[in-house]
C-alpha cells in the first residue's frame, strides 16, 4: 500500500504473460489502438491525440514540457510539493522562464496567485499537479483552467487518474499526462498522456528530444501511423488490460471505491490517535499522508509492516522523510480488506 507501484489488476498481470507480438504486428496495433480509445475515456476528453509515452510518469512530463516550452517562454508552476518543483526543473531544462507560485507542502495550489503571475508575466504555460504524492493534497485545476487566458494548462494526474475524477475537457486542460502504476492498477512502464488542439497547434515543432518529439510519436497511432520506434508491446498489453478491468468495473464507481476505501483508512488512522498530515478538505483518499508520533522510528514501523505483515507504505519526501508515512490506496488494492488488515497491523505495531 505505498505511494509507488500498486499491486496491479489481475488483468493487467495477465496481459504480460500473453505470447509476444511483434511492434508492427496488426494484432498490436489493433490492441494499440483500442488502448487509446480506452485512455480517451479515462481522461474524459476527445483529444485525437491522447497515447501511452514509452516511458514512466516522468516521461510524460518531460514530454509535456519540451514539446511546449521553448528558449524564453515563460511557465508558470504552482508549486505544493515535490512533483511541482519537478515541473520546475523540468522545464528550466526546456529553457523557460520559470515563475514559481508556492503553497505549503499539504496544502493544495492556491489558483488565484498563480493565474495572477501568469497575467502579469505573459505566461506560455500553467502548470500544476492535480494530486500532488508528496504529499497526498489535491488542488482545484478547473479554476486554473477557467481563469487561464491565452495561455497553455499543463496538468499532472499521476496520481489522480482513475482514482477520482479527471475532466480534462471540462477543466480546458491543454495538455495531461499520467503514469500507470497509481490508480490505473498496472506496473509502471507507462506514461498515458493527452495533448488538445491548443497545445497542438503551438507546440514546437523541433523538439530538443527526438524520442519524446510528440509530432513523430503521434503519427505511431491511428489509421495514418508511420514507425517512430519499438513500443513496449507487452506493457501496452498490461495497460490494455488495466484499463478494460477499471471500464468493465464502471469509472464512476471506481472513483467510489477509491473514495470508500481512503475515507475508512482516514478515519481509522484517526480513531487511532494519528494526525493526517494533507489540509483538510483536500485530502486525496487514494494517498493518505500522516505524521509519524513523536518517539516512533518511521524507518523500523516501515520495515516491520514489510517483514511481518508484507505491507508496504512509504516514507515521506524531503524534509518530511522521517516525519511523514505516505499510504497508497490504488487501483487493486483499494478494498475494504486491506484497509483493515493495515490498519490491525499498524495498530500492533504501534500498541494502540
């Protein structure tokens, strides 16, 4: 039950041990393409453009960025843990402007400073994290997304997709990305990721990456597709049967079973004496952070849920590594049983 990968769906486990086939084979690209389908739903957008970038959730924010952000272009982050000033390297990298907006670490991103600093710096680009690991906050992109202007909104829902709601057309999201190990139930290899007409249109059209140059890795799918490189052919398998899994189960009530599962770990969490650690009201139940007792090794409670009970939860992120445990609650494994058994073990552990 950490934050990284989850134990995926059988389906998504089954899809890897299939017979290979090859890249180019018209029963891949069929799966390919029926995989993107499945991805467009998901996302709840039309975006033509919306495919799995070879490569982990990071690299489909390394996508987003340099196929948007060239030399001098302003981009504006909110910034509310760790992933968000990933966002910033990222694209300091890509050459921006970066115009960082802060908010605490387990607060969500505040959208009226950041969408006053993108009017008044002529922002190319909005970024934000829509559900931030870190530090398990969720932060309101549709306001960001009303508010924008002329300028390009950005989105990371690694974390969020499939496990509450993403509207990417709704909240005029311009360009999202993901990863497949969180809510999608499937093993990270992945990076699912949509691009609108907006971002299209002004997108650069040389890249400084040639793997990641969505104008090539765009025309790899649909009826007009050219060779761009080798995909993964198994974990697009995986994500094809990850996402049928959570398609045949109704997005809607996965979404309630995640809320389900998170809002029962929350309050057993609390009912034990622990202090959440994200703001309340803006808590993800798919990622609970909660501050370590004082007096309590965070490492060894870590290291005996793993050997006594096989339960794995994760410590926190820069200076809350030894203060903050972050507990995954994702796809497969958001059911009411292994909220209960977490919660019997931790409670053993910590004799309360």
């Amino acid at each position: 039950m950490g934050p990284g990968p989850c134990n995926p769906y059988p389906e998504a486990v089954e899809a890897l041990g299939r017979p290979l086939l090859g890249h180019l084979d018209p029963e891949f690209l069929a799966i390919l393409d029926e995989t993107c389908a499945r991805l467009r739903t998901v996302f709840r957008t039309a975006n033509e453009r919306t495919l799995p970038v070879s490569g982990t959730g990071s690299a489909g924010m390394e996508a987003a960025f340099v196929n948007t952000v060239a030399d001098g272009d302003v981009v504006v982050v909110g910034v509310n843990g760790l992933f968000g000033e990933r966002m910033c390297d990222v694209a300091g990298r890509c050459g921006a402007r970066v115009v960082r907006v802060d908010s605490p670490w387990g607060a969500p991103v505040d959208p009226e400073p950041v969408l006053d600093a993108a009017r008044r710096h002529q922002a190319k680009v909005i970024a934000a994290v829509h559900a931030e690991t870190s530090t398990g906050a969720v932060s309101d992109i549709a306001a960001l997304g009303a508010g924008k202007g002329d300028a390009l909104l950005l989105m990371d829902c690694v974390t969020s997709i499939a496990g509450i709601p993403v509207e990417v057309d709704e909240w005029a999201v311009d360009i999202a990305y993901a990863g497949t190990q969180k809510c999608l139930g499937v093993p990270p290899g992945l990076a699912p990721l949509t691009i609108g007409e907006r971002a299209w249109e002004r997108r650069i059209e040389r890249p400084r990456s040639w793997y990641l140059d969505l104008g090539m890795i765009g025309d790899y799918t649909g009826a007009a597709r050219k060779y761009h490189h080798t995909a993964p052919v198994a974990m697009v398998a995986s994500l094809h049967g990850g996402l049928g899994a959570i398609l045949d189960e109704g997005l809607t009530a996965a979404h309630a079973r995640h809320e389900a599962c998170g809002r029962a770990l929350q309050a057993g969490l609390e009912e034990m004496g622990l202090k959440l650690f994200a703001s309340e009201g803006h808590r993800l139940p798919e990622l609970t952070t909660v501050s370590v007792p004082d007096g309590v090794d965070a490492a060894a409670v870590r290291r005996a849920l793993l050997e006594r009970f096989s339960i794995e939860i994760g410590g926190g992120v820069g200076q809350y590594a030894a203060t903050v445990w972050r507990i995954g609650c994702m796809g497969h494994t958001a059911r009411p049983r292994n909220v209960t058994m977490l919660l019997g073990a931790l409670g053993e552990i910590l004799g309360r």
